[in-house]
C-alpha cells in the first residue's frame, strides 16, 4: 500500500468521543518504550506525526490518525509503566480495555513487542485478555536491527514456543525495523489485504 496521505484527526481518552463512520481502524498497541511511535511515523513517511520520546509511558491518549482518507490508525496509551502509579494505571487500563471491547470499527489490533526480550508477564497477561475476550491481534516484533539476524531466529522461536504453553494456535507474527525501515511494505500490505477483504 502506497501511503498518500496521513493526518492527525483527535486525541482522547474517551472511546465514545472516537471519530464517527465505518472506517477501519488498526490500532497498535504495547509496552511504553517498544517502539511504537517510531513505528508508526515509520509506517505513515512521517517523523513527527506520533510522539516518539525518550520518556516512557508518554502517550495516555487514543490517538486517531487517517491514512489516505480510507483507515484510521490508532496509537494507543503504552502500557505497563511503573511512573503511572497505581491510580494512573488503572486509569490507562480502563481507556484502553473500554476501546477494544467497545469500538466496533476496529478490525485488528497489533500487539508490539521488543525483539531482544524473552516473552513479559505483562504482555502475555495482556494476550490472555484478548482471547478471553476473543479479540484477534496480530504481534509485530519491533527493533530487529538490535540483534543479529541469528538471534532474532532464536529469539522468535522462544517466544512461539513461549505462548504455545497456553494457546493452541500462533496468532499471525510480523517483524519491523523503525531504524532501517524494515517490515513497512509487510505491514501495510497485510492491512490493505484486510481492507479489501
Ligand atoms: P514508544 O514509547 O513505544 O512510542 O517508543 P519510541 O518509538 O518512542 O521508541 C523508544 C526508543 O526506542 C527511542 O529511543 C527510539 O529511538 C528507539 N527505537 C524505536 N524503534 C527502534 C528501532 O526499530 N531500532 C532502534 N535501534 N531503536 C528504536
């Protein structure tokens, strides 16, 4: 997918004020410092257009981008960040577990996960969420150019054998690289797939 245009619509942190219509929405989502921002102004050709920082657990906001005037990506609040406190995690948890029980027009959800690091409690409490819920996502494992190609293989292979514990199927798995733009024409072309499904 050719990306020809992407515009910040409206940050919120109620999902009764998200954008009205039938759009698809394809929101991501995952611990605070996996990536995400850089992620998507990889995804969108635009550096600035989410958020990247130094500072973990910045983005407490659902974050409604249109990408060209045909879907809506949406940067949800990082989780699972100590600064919050405990009120605030609630808080964050609540804005987050009401958009993806609640907004019908999302149609699937990425989950990110650092590539160096073994499967989190976190992140695979998070999982088991989703499918309690029976909500579909799809992981994308982020920073691959952090390690050797040797070592994301193995690193893979872990964490597959990690979630085949408690699931019976893989959820499907895409792999990015914001720093040397990797994964973009995979990622956009499994979401364009989706939309003309
Ligand atoms: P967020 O909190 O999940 O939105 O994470 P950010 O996108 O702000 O990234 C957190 C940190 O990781 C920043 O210092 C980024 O420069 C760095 N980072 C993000 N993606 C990559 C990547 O693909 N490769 C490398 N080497 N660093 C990355």
């Amino acid at each position: 997918m050719e990306i020809k245009s992407a515009e910040f619509v409206i940050s919120n942190t109620d999902v009764k004020k998200c954008p009205e219509g039938n759009l698809p929405e394809y929101a991501f989502i995952g611990r605070s410092n996996v990536g995400k921002s850089s992620l998507i102004n990889m995804l969108t050709n635009k550096k600035g257009l989410a958020m990247t920082s130094q500072k973990p657990g910045k983005t407490q906001l659902i974050n409604h981008f249109i990408i060209n005037n045909e879907w809506y990506l949406v940067d949800l609040p990082g989780y699972g960040f100590a600064q919050h406190g405990k009120s605030g995690r609630e808080k964050l948890k609540c804005i987050i577990e009401d958009y993806i029980l609640e907004r019908e027009q999302l149609v699937c959800l990425f989950l990110l996960v650092d590539c160096r690091h073994e499967a989190q409690k976190i992140d695979l409490e998070f999982m088991e969420w989703l499918g309690e819920n029976g909500i579909p996502f799809t992981i994308i494992f982020t920073k691959t150019d952090k390690i050797t190609k040797g070592r994301l293989q193995e690193n893979l292979k872990a964490y597959k054998e990690k979630l085949l514990e408690t699931w019976e199927e893989l959820p499907p798995i895409l792999v990015s690289s914001s720093e040397k733009r990797e994964g973009r024409d995979e990622i956009l072309n499994y979401i364009e797939e989706i939309n003309k499904s």
